[in-house]
C-alpha cells in the first residue's frame, strides 16, 4: 500500500479498504503515510479465505500477488460479486522469467489479451493530467541507458553515465550495468546529455 497509496490519490478515491497477508506491511505504510488524507480501512489476513460484500467496490487492484493466491477461483468469484456493475478489476502481476522481461511467447500472449479487452479499456494512453505518457508499442533488442546525475540553478554538476549489458526489458534489480558506459557512440553520449540538462534541477 506504501507505493499504491499515492496513485490511488491522485485517481480521486475517497477511500480505501486494503488486504494483505503480511502484518508487517500495514506499518511500513503508516511510516510512508502516517496521516492519511483518504480513510484506509487494513485488513490483515489470509486472502485464500477471503468473503467480499456484494457491489461494494469501484475498482479492485492487486498488484505483484495473484500468483502467491492458492484458491485462485474463490478469489475470482469473490471479485466478481464485489465489484458494482460498472466497477473495474486492474491486475499487475508478474509474468516474466527475469521479472519484467517478456519473451516473444509472452508477448503474442499479452498482444491477444489486449486485442480482446473492451474498446474503451484498449486506450493506450496512461492518463495523468500534467504528463500523460503514451505506450506506443514494446521495442524489442534496445538497450538501457541510465543517467544519474546533480544539478545545480538548473546546470549539471557532475553525472554518470550507464549502460545495460541485458536487452530493455531486464528489471534493474536482475540488469548487469557497465560504469563507465563501453559501447556508446559519442553521438549517443551527446544526446543523452542534451536531455539530461533540459531537466530541471
């Protein structure tokens, strides 16, 4: 809930009832939020055995834990009856050998699901109202460039540049990076330094 908490914000829910299985978990949240703005109602238990009331809820998410589920058809039927009739289900679960890194049979498998989905849902547009960012299409064989930089009155004071051994699409956690970076063209290099200082610091 830590990390959900501020999305869910910022989407104008006005309240929140969270279920997890880790008690652990509702105090890490309470140090990232010790004075939530929106009522969060925290539920520790085992979501196997979970009871919903019926039509109670707008949106159900899970996020990285339908996999962990062992009763996965009780959980889907008691989403199914939970949500209002115009209510939304939103999952994002782990799918990938390396995390988020999606092979070709993953992908044509995520292509049909999307292809399938209602219309309205099929919207590519992640709508955030100052920043929208738009997911055109997932590019496969790229690489990962991280620039880590300090900036200063809006100059950079000191930066470095990194580069992914691994194709985009590794997590972070999993990626073999190269510092300093070995195979980028002096092009390249410019380039990421013209963007880095467009920032503002």
């Amino acid at each position: 809930m830590a990390g959900e908490y501020p999305m869910l914000k910022s989407f104008g829910v006005d309240s929140i009832e969270a279920y997890d299985t880790a008690e652990g978990m509702y105090q890490k949240f309470l140090e990232f939020q010790p004075n939530p703005e929106i009522p969060v109602t925290y539920h520790v238990m085992d979501v196997n055995e979970i009871h919903l009331e019926e039509g109670a809820f707008d949106v159900i998410y899970i996020q990285h834990a339908y996999h962990h589920f062992e009763r996965i058809e009780h959980v889907a039927e008691e989403i199914s009856k939970a949500l209002k009739p115009s209510g939304v289900f939103v999952i994002t679960d782990w799918i990938g050998p390396n995390f988020l890194q999606r092979t070709p049979a993953q992908l044509a498998v995520m292509n049909n699901l999307w292809h399938h989905m209602p219309a309205k849902w099929q919207d590519r547009s992640m709508v955030e109202r100052e920043f929208p960012v738009v997911i055109s299409k997932y590019v496969q064989g790229a690489r990962k460039i991280e620039f880590d930089g300090v900036g200063r009155n809006g100059q950079v004071i000191n930066y470095a540049i990194s580069e992914h051994v691994e194709d985009a699409g590794t997590h972070s956690g999993d990626a073999t990076l190269l510092l300093p970076a070995q195979r980028l063209h002096l092009e390249t290099h410019r380039r990421v330094m013209h963007i880095a200082s467009s920032a503002r610091f």
